[in-house]
C-alpha cells in the first residue's frame, strides 16, 4: 500500500503553485526591468518555455524541475511583453494583474462550492474548444510566415468581432481552471503519487498565465478604441 506522505494532496499543489507563481514574479521582474534586452527575454522566455513544459507533460515524474524552469522561464517573457503593452497603454499592466487574480478566485469560488462541475461533457466540450483555439492561433502564425497576414492583424484588430473572439478565449482560459481543479482533486481522491503536484501546479500555471496573456489582449484592444 502506497503511503499518504507519497501521495498527492491538494494542500500540496495548492502549495507548489504558489511556488511557481512566485517563480513567475521574480524573474518577470527582472525582464520587465531589462527593457533594453525584452526581444531577447521574450523569445528565450517563450521558446524555453515551451520546452520545459513539453517535458513536464511526457514526463510528469520530471515535474519538480520541468515545472520551477517553466515558471521561471515563462516569467521571463511575461516581463517583456508586460512592459511593452504598459509603455503602450499605462497602467495595463495592473489591470491585468489584478483581473486575472479576480478571475482565479471566482473560478475557485464557483468550483468550491460546486456551482461548476467537471462533468464529461463539459471537459470534452472545453477541451475541443481549448485546441480549436490553439489550432487557429498556430494556423495564423505559420500563415502569417507565408505572408498571408490577415489572421495576424485580424488578432492585433480591435474590431467589435476582434475583441469578442479575445473575450471567448478569456472565458474558455477560465473555464479550464475547472479542469485543472478537477483533475488534482480526483489525484488526490485516487492517491496519484506525490510528483503529479508540480505537474498539476504547472497546468494551473498554464491556464493563469494564457488568461493573463489574453486579459492584456483584451485591455488594449478596448483601450485602443477611446
């Protein structure tokens, strides 16, 4: 029988999340500090980024150094295209902030009390939803590679239609909170081991920090329209 010190907790993860979120503030703090360096920053922070999460994700037993490097890397970027939104549109930033943050608790809240449930139906539904968006994000990019540049400015727009689709993709960063929750409160339920706590802190990471990515989308395309 597996001990209950080697199993995961949701006390833990919650604890490892808070770990990586504070990962996430220091080393954005020094990119948002570094101005000068912000194209480097951001594209060492996206593209190291995504490979330490690619590694967290196949191999979860990793997770204690996929996760920290993750937040750490991650970090990096969000200080760069903070500071270029903010030299843009002052005080965004903090709107940002501050809304993302709202958004988790009420998300918690909702889940807490059990107001939104992680049923079948709703995770299918959310996660077809999740890789829709993804698959028309990497279709946009590559076209836009290939000089087909309307997909691209269609994102930068601030278009009535423009803004609504950013305003969809911040209600469907939130709704995933509900998976992430779900899925460390069933680990916890069935005694997944202890290393699935940075793997579950590290998918929550992923959900707050793409919210926090498209809250600033959103802000500046509706601050762009005064």
């Amino acid at each position: 029988t597996q001990d209950f010190a080697d199993t995961m907790t949701v006390k833990g993860t919650a604890q490892k999340t808070g770990i990586l979120f504070a990962i996430v503030l220091f080393t954005a703090s020094i990119s948002w500090s570094m101005p000068e360096l912000s194209r480097i920053t951001s594209i060492v922070g996206a593209i190291g980024g995504l490979i330490a999460l690619l590694i967290g994700m196949f191999r979860p037993k990793s997770g204690r150094i996929a996760a920290p490097l993750y937040a750490a890397f991650e970090g990096l970027f969000l200080g760069a295209i903070s500071y270029w939104f903010n030299a843009a549109y002052s005080g965004i930033v903090f709107q940002a902030v501050l809304l993302t943050l709202g958004v988790l608790l009420v998300m918690i809240g909702l889940y807490t009390g059990r107001f939104i449930r992680a049923s079948n139906t709703f995770i299918k539904v959310v996660t077809v939803a999740t890789i829709a968006v993804c698959g028309f994000y990497m279709f946009s990019w590559v076209a836009g590679m290939f000089g087909f540049t309307a997909l691209m400015d269609f994102h930068a727009s601030n278009s009535m239609i423009s803004i609504g689709f950013s305003l969809f993709v911040v209600v469907l960063a939130a709704l995933n909170f509900v998976i992430d929750f779900d899925m460390v409160e069933k680990g916890e339920q069935h005694g997944a081991p202890r290393h699935m706590e940075w793997f579950g802190a590290m998918s929550i990471m992923v959900t707050l920090i793409w919210l926090y990515v498209n809250i600033l989308r959103l802000l500046s395309k509706l601050a762009s329209r005064d």
